[in-house]
C-alpha cells in the first residue's frame, strides 16, 4: 500500500477515536454505575423484602439475588460502612434513611424504564428484563427525556 494511502487511512482512524478524556470519562462512569449497581440491587431488594414480609434477612436476600450468604455478609458490611443498612448478627437487616431514599429513588427509575420501553411496544416481561439492566446506568439527563417522552403520550 502506498505511503500516502497509509497516512489517509490512519488519519481516517484517528479522526473516528474519542478523545482519550471523553473516552476515560466513559470508563469511569462505567466503573461507578457498576459499583452503584450493586449497592441499588441490594437496598432494593431489601426494601422489598421488608415490604412483603416485614423484615429482610440474609438468607433471603441470598435467595433473591441469586448469591451465597458470604456475598451477602461481605456486601451488608460495605452497605453499612456507606450507611444504607442496620444490621445485627443473626437479626433483620433494616434500611436507613439513606437507604430508604436510595431504594425510593432505585423503584421509581426502574418504573420510568419500563414504562419507557412499554409505550415502545415492548412486552411486559422482557421490558421488566431490560430495565433492570438499563435503570442502573440511564444518565438523569436520558431518565428525565424518558419522563419528558412519557408525558406527551
């Protein structure tokens, strides 16, 4: 290939790249909706569990998430060290104030997900599916124009 023809591809690639801030932005969001991923399966599932049986434990916290006891344990200690859980061995794990607003805020994303999805035409099942992936890493600039897009139906 000729040399002038490898400078105009390489130029035609670079000018498609993000720049590394924007690209290093993208990762650190990512990273940190991960982590807070966590974190809002948990309060939320707690905040469930409470609602339907008056009290969340261990062992059903466990059962709900799909993990082992030890997960739950090792992830109860990080969610007390960030004050959204009370918890005492072999009793109830209660939320806090903070991770009673945290769950507040978690239920009403993911409902303005599914209904985001539903008035597209999705069913029911598979927008419940989606949003519960899509609810933890939606910008509240995207959640607000879904909220905007709801109201005009």
């Amino acid at each position: 290939m000729p040399h002038s023809n490898r400078i105009r591809i390489a130029a035609t690639h670079a000018s498609q790249l993000r720049l590394p801030a924007q690209q290093a932005e993208g990762f650190r969001r990512s990273r940190r909706d991960r982590a807070m991923e966590v974190v809002q399966d948990y309060v939320e599932a707690i905040a469930d569990l409470s609602a339907a049986l008056g009290e969340a434990r261990v062992v059903d916290l466990a059962r709900r998430l799909g993990v082992t006891h030890v997960t739950v344990n090792r992830t109860l200690s990080r969610l007390r060290q960030a004050g959204y859980v009370n918890t005492k061995p072999y009793r109830s794990i209660f939320l806090t104030e903070a991770g009673h607003r945290l769950a507040a805020e978690c239920k009403q994303r993911h409902e303005t997900v599914v209904a985001f999805l539903r008035s597209l035409g999705i069913s029911e099942k598979t927008s419940e599916l989606d949003a519960e992936g899509i609810e933890h890493h939606v910008s509240p600039e995207t959640l607000a124009a879904f909220e905007r897009r709801l109201k005009r139906r």
